[in-house]
C-alpha cells in the first residue's frame, strides 16, 4: 500500500462523524466528522465535552514522540514501537515520521488494523498459529512486496503449523526466535537446546524463513539490571551462534530484539557489545508505553529515571471526572469507574480540581477504589471539593487506559481541543 492510500485512508478515520459511539464528545457536536470537531478548536473544559472524558496532552505527546527518537537514534537502535499499547492508527503514523523502522503487535486483528492504514512493517511479538491469520498474512505479502512482516516462533509445533498453513504460499514469513525469560516467565524457549530445535524446525521448511532471535525482558523473574542484562547477553549468543552455524540464509540482515517500557536502558548497553556478525544486524527496540507514558507505574519504572542526561518523559493522559456526591466529610465519588480508568496496576490519582475555570491542587484528596462507573474518593479535612467540581485525574498503565476509549481529545495546555485520535480495539 503506497504512501498516498495511507493517508487517503487516514483521511477518510477523521471523516467519521460524532455520534452516541463516543463517549465524553459534545451531545451538539452530532453530525460533525471528527475532524471538523477539532477543527472548531473547542474548548474541553467549555466547548460541551461531557464528563468522563479522557483528554491526551498535545505538547506531552510531541515531547515523548521526539525524545524516543532522539535515543533511540543516539544508541543506534532500531524502533517498532509496541502498537498494542494506544492501536491507534494516528499515533502509528506519527511514530513512523519520527523515525520508528515500523509497527510491534501481538494479534492478527491488530496487524490487520495496521495494513487497513498503510503500516508496511510489522514485527508480530507473537507465535502465530492460526490457519485462517497466516493465509490472510500471506496473501497480503504475495499482493504488497513492500509489506514485511517479522513473527516469533517458540516451538517445533508451532512451526510446524505454520508451515502447514503457509504451503504454496508466493513469499516465506520471515520468524525469531523468541527466548523466554526464565522458568514460569511467559512465552519463549527455555533453553539454547530449545532454540536450536526451533531453529532447525523452520529450516526444514520452504515456507519459513529464520531471520533473527528476540524476547521480552521484563519478564525475568526478580527482574534486575543484572539479571536482564544476563538475559540479554544469552539472547545475543544465540545470535552470534546461530550465525556461526550458517542459519541466517537468504536474509540481508540479522534480527535482534528485545525492550519494553523498563529496561530499554539495558538493552541500549546489551546490544552496543553485539559483534560483527556475517550481515548487518538490526538492533530493534519494541517499547510502547512512551508514546502517553502515565502517572504512576512507568513513572516510577521508566529507565530515564537511571539516565537523567537523557531526557524525561511526560505523563501525556488525564482523565476528567466530575464529582456528583459529597454525602459526608471524608468521601466523594465522581462519575467515572472501571469503564473509563486503567486500574489493572495502580488506582487513578487526583491531580487538580476544577472549578469556575480555576485550577488548584487536589490536596487532601485520595482515591480508595472504582465501582463500575463510580470512583471512590476520601477527603481529609482541607480538602475543597464539591458536587460539580471537575477532578483531573492521573493514570497508570497506558496499555488499558487506550483501550476503554474509542475516541480521545487531543488538548493543548489551555484546554483546546485541536485533534482526535481514533482506537481500534
């Protein structure tokens, strides 16, 4: 899919019009497309918005889109951003403009949504065994030579089911490796021994063809710089033996990824000792969580906490509440809940309180617990809050805030709205 199809097709998102869909949008704003909403410049706080609404900082998002391009350019890091994280189309593009090499997802869904608006590579941090996704993957890739798509594989099972479904196929599915993190972690090989079996398995295929080995560290157990570092190290052994071996035949390059949102750091460190290997070797960074980073769980884990001379991400997501009960001194509940708020790692946390158009600090204020579409909060003694009150609230975990909203305003610092960015979950 060529350049100009993309953004036709991007295009064509922002002609979709208001309506009972979304949530949080101004009831008057019905008919209007989505981009002629942002084109009216509203206000969030004024121009009709209806409380919950979940509204993404314009200047924090431009700010973490650049400083992760700078890194990454600086340690000499391939990016493919996990897309999983916002699946917004929207956002894909503009990591893409800012240097990203393409698109990480985990489902077949997700990679169609990424081909629907011109994503032309994807890396598939996933064992794909389902007969119906790997014809679909394989008949885009026979329709689109630009299209490239890098998959895990973690079994000779797997493979072997890939390969079945793959026969006759016009082009291989190019796969890694994927290496587990350790005994009870999540998916990947165990051992070197593992490994090696897979690798084997997919030579003994024309449908498949190994290109790399990869992982996620953040699921060593008892994670610590030490720890994943000794995870990386083995992963990049792999590598270099596999090359030795000869195994990397009829690829121009050599795959080697890893990095989430909690240790790219390491991997940056890691993957700067990769020796000369018979190709040149991509080095690619998968993280996602950056792109809104949040208030709490990434605050506290993201690695430029180990590396302020490089930079500090911004928390970019603030939900927007209105408080509709004070029936004692110490509780208030505002109208939004489990529906609207990520609560998977971490309650929500009250930042400000709104009221006549001012700002104040949400002091004495705590948030105890979500119902379905209410939100607890206990008041101390100075705190002022009342019935009315708009109460700006702080996140934890990007990769379920996204996902309860179809539609989200982008606002700039005064509260006007200049965008939209539409999800696909």
């Amino acid at each position: 899919m060529d350049a100009v199809i993309a953004a036709e097709r991007l295009t064509a998102l922002m002609a979709e019009r208001v309506d009972h869909r979304f949530k949080g949008l101004p009831p008057d704003a019905e008919g209007l497309t989505l981009a002629g909403l942002a084109a009216e410049r509203r206000n969030l706080f004024t121009g009709g918005f209806t409380t919950p609404v979940l509204a993404l900082s314009a200047e924090r998002l431009k700010h973490n889109l650049a400083l992760m391009e700078t890194y990454t350019a600086r340690h000499g890091l391939a990016f493919a951003p996990h897309g999983k994280t916002s699946m917004a189309p929207q956002l894909f593009h503009r990591q893409i403009e800012h240097g990203a090499w393409g698109i990480t997802l985990a489902l077949p869904h997700q990679v169609r949504v990424a081909r629907a608006f011109g994503i032309r590579r994807v890396f598939l941090a996933n064992e794909l065994v389902d007969t119906a996704a790997l014809r679909w993957i394989a008949a885009e890739l026979a329709a689109d030579p630009d299209f490239r798509l890098v998959c895990y594989v973690d079994s000779v099972r797997g493979v072997q089911l890939m390969d079945a479904a793959l026969r006759g196929a016009a082009r291989p599915v190019e796969v890694v490796v994927e290496l587990g993190a350790g005994e009870g972690a999540r998916t990947g090989v165990r051992t070197e021994a593992d490994a090696l079996a897979v690798a084997e398995a997919v030579a003994g295929t024309d449908t498949l063809r190994l290109v790399g080995v990869a992982g996620y560290e953040a699921q060593v157990p008892e994670a610590s710089p030490e720890r994943v570092r000794a995870w990386l190290h083995r992963l990049v052994g792999i590598a270099v033996e596999f090359d030795k071996a000869g195994r990397f035949t009829g690829t121009d390059e050599i795959v080697v990824s890893a990095g989430g949102s909690e240790w790219f750091d390491a991997v940056a460190d890691v993957f700067a000792g990769i020796p000369d290997l018979s190709l040149p070797v991509l080095k690619l960074l998968r993280s996602g969580a950056y792109v809104s980073h949040d208030d709490v769980h990434y605050r506290r884990l993201t690695p430029f906490n180990r590396m302020p001379e490089e930079g500090t991400l911004e928390p970019a997501f603030r939900l927007w509440a209105q408080v509709v009960s004070r029936p004692s001194a110490d509780q208030a509940f505002v109208n939004a809940g489990k529906r609207d708020a990520a609560y998977d790692l971490d309650l929500p946390v009250a930042q400000v309180v709104r009221r006549d158009g001012v700002e104040r600090p949400a002091a004495g204020i705590e948030v105890t617990a979500l119902s379905d579409q209410h939100l607890w909060l206990r008041t101390g003694p100075g705190a002022d809050v009342e019935v009315g009150d708009w109460v700006g609230l702080g996140l934890s975990h990007p990769c379920t805030s996204f996902d309860k909203w179809q539609v989200i305003p982008v606002t700039e610092a005064d509260g006007t709205v200049v965008d939209c960015i539409r999800t696909f979950f």
